[in-house]
C-alpha cells in the first residue's frame, strides 16, 4: 500500500513497521483498518462479495454483524471499528460511544435518518449517505403503486389510466427525475418544483414542467409524488389544507418518510373527501385509521423502495468505495453531518 503522509517526529518508526494510510493534510495515522458491515438486515450475498472485494482490494478488513436481534451485539462489534456501513440500522450516541476507533459511518442509501448526525460530529466522525444508488427502485415502486391505485387495487371494478393525468413531484432529485422519466413513458404530464432548484434548472431537465410553489403543485396536479426528506421544515408539512386543494379524484403518493404527513388532517381530509387516495411505502403511525377508507389507502407493510437486487448492490458496493477514497484522499463529496 502506498504511504502518503506527512509526518511528525516519532511515527517514522511506526510507518516503517507496517502499511498505513493518512489525509495528507492532517496528521492522523489509520492502519490495519477495519470495515464493519452491520445490517440487521443483510445485503444480498452478492453485494457482500462486491463490498469484500473492493474492502480488500485496499488493504483493510471486513467485519460481518448481520440479522442482530440486540443491540448489545453491535455495540461489541463496532468497539474496534474505523469505518461502518449499515442500511436502516440506527447508529445513535450510544453506538457512536462503544465505536472508539470509528472514523466515518455511511449508510448504503439515500436517507439518513437513523443516523445521529450531532453525535458524530461531536466525535468528529464523518457521516455519509450514497445518493442515487436506489433511485430507479423507489421511481419503479412508485410507478407500480401508481398503477395499483388507479386500477382500483384490482378488486375487479373499472379503473382509470395514467396517459394524460397530470403528475406533481415534491423535491426534483434523483428519485424525481427517475419517477419522471418513466412517467413521460406512461405519456403522463409532469411537473416539478423543488425549494433548492431554480424553475430554469428544472426545466432544463427536459422531463418536468417548473410550477412556482408546492401550493401550485397540489393545486394542478391529478397526483403528487413525495420525495422530500424529513427536516424541520418539512416534517407534518403534507397537512390538511395543502393536500385539500388537490382537484378530485386526487392521489397522494409517498416513498420519501413518513413523518413529512400530518397524519391526522390527511384521516380528516380523507374522510370529508371521499374522492381522495393515499398510498405510501411507509406504514403510517395511524395505519388503522387510514385503513377505515378501504378502496382508498394502500402501505406497504415494510419499506419497500430499495428492495430490488439491483439498489441492495449498488448502495453497499457505493459505500464501500466512498470509504476507501475518503481513507486514501480525505474526499467528503457525500458527508451529511458538518
């Protein structure tokens, strides 16, 4: 392995003695460094054997925690950890706390969530998510509920088609342009507005039409699509009075998170409008509520978006990759913590 470092009085010997690996601006050694993998539930094998590889390829070792049923498991496997990769596993201050050596944690994904932003950034512990990976699994799910819901969940009556209907995407990232993409195939119109792109930058996409606001979303679109992140901002925002202004026969769908739902007036709205459908990848909190307006409602009963073959491997091979380049150059390009 080559040594790139610079180096204060007293390491000479230590680099002599075995491989090691440092950001050439900062003096921190990480040698015979180890990548725990730690998935209550686990990568497809294939995805294992990718991560092993380019694990291996760079010198380091891999370290397999998979189907835990106690946390106390991880916290044992983490304790001499540098670097972690996990899927929807929590890594709260309590993991971070047992995890000593840990340098950087990724989670093979788009949301981060179950990551305890705060708590790595006090430790100094880069966290990273890897954007894109499930993007076309989500858009696909989306699409395949889209057809369910509109066929009435095929309980035999007629149903209704996408070619023509109008689609509204809440937050123009990967996931959206993928959802838009095959939506122009079904010959749906598509609109757009995202709080972080211009209207100029959406439409340059070429597969969305810019609206000026969410209002205006809702306010056009026969189906809005969610795919915006769980933040301050935007947490119980899908409320009562903005869903309300969705023409009839309107259809919410939701693949981002379940908390951006104010999940009480979107029960009360769904019971004065009896035109209105809801379908999500995320079981609500109030599922048995929602499952009142039977013909209406559909959740799947565990996230499914990323679950494909495809998704499982690109993610897990992404995050490893993402580490053995922030271990050899100190590139943060998807850190997610400050």
């Amino acid at each position: 392995m080559e040594v790139r470092v610079d180096v204060r009085e007293g390491f000479e010997k230590k680099l002599r003695k075995e491989p090691t690996c440092v950001f050439s601006d900062e003096i921190k050694i990480y040698s015979k460094m180890k990548v725990l993998v730690a998935t209550e539930k686990p990568f497809a094998k294939v995805a294992v054997d990718g991560i092993r590889e380019v694990v291996e390829k760079n010198g380091y070792t891999l370290a397999l925690l998979e189907k835990y049923t106690d946390v106390n498991e991880l916290y044992a496997a983490v304790a001499d950890a540098d670097a972690l990769i996990v899927r929807s596993d929590k890594v709260t201050k309590e993991v971070i706390d047992h995890a000593k050596n840990l340098k950087i944690v990724v989670r093979a994904g788009a949301g981060f969530d179950n990551l305890d932003l705060e708590a790595c950034t006090a430790r100094g512990i880069v966290a990273m998510n890897t954007p894109g990976q499930n993007s076309n699994a989500v858009a696909e799910l989306v699409m395949g509920m889209l057809v369910y819901a509109v066929r009435n969940f095929y309980n035999g009556k007629s149903g209704s088609e996408l070619m023509g209907k109008k689609l509204g995407i809440l937050a123009f990232g990967n996931v959206g342009r993928n959802v838009a993409r095959i939506a122009k195939g079904f010959g749906m119109e598509v609109f757009a507005y995202d709080a972080f792109l211009t209207a100029d930058q959406i439409n340059a996409s070429g597969m969305a039409t810019a609206v000026a606001n969410q209002q205006a979303l809702f306010e056009q679109c026969d189906i809005v699509s969610l795919h915006i992140p769980a933040t301050a901002e935007t947490k119980q925002s899908i409320n009562y009075d903005l869903v309300g202004k969705m023409p009839k026969g309107g259809i919410l769908v939701n693949s981002a998170r379940k908390e951006v739902i104010d999940e009480a007036g979107l029960c009360k709205l769904m019971a004065e409008r009896t035109d209105l459908k809801y379908i999500t990848d995320i079981m609500p909190d109030a599922d048995a509520d929602f499952k009142a307006f039977e013909g209406r409602y559909f959740a799947t009963p565990k996230k499914m978006g990323a679950q494909t073959e495809e998704a499982n491997i690109n993610a897990g091979i992404a995050a490893a990759e993402q580490i053995a380049d922030f271990f050899k150059t100190g590139n943060k390009k998807f850190q997610v913590n400050k």
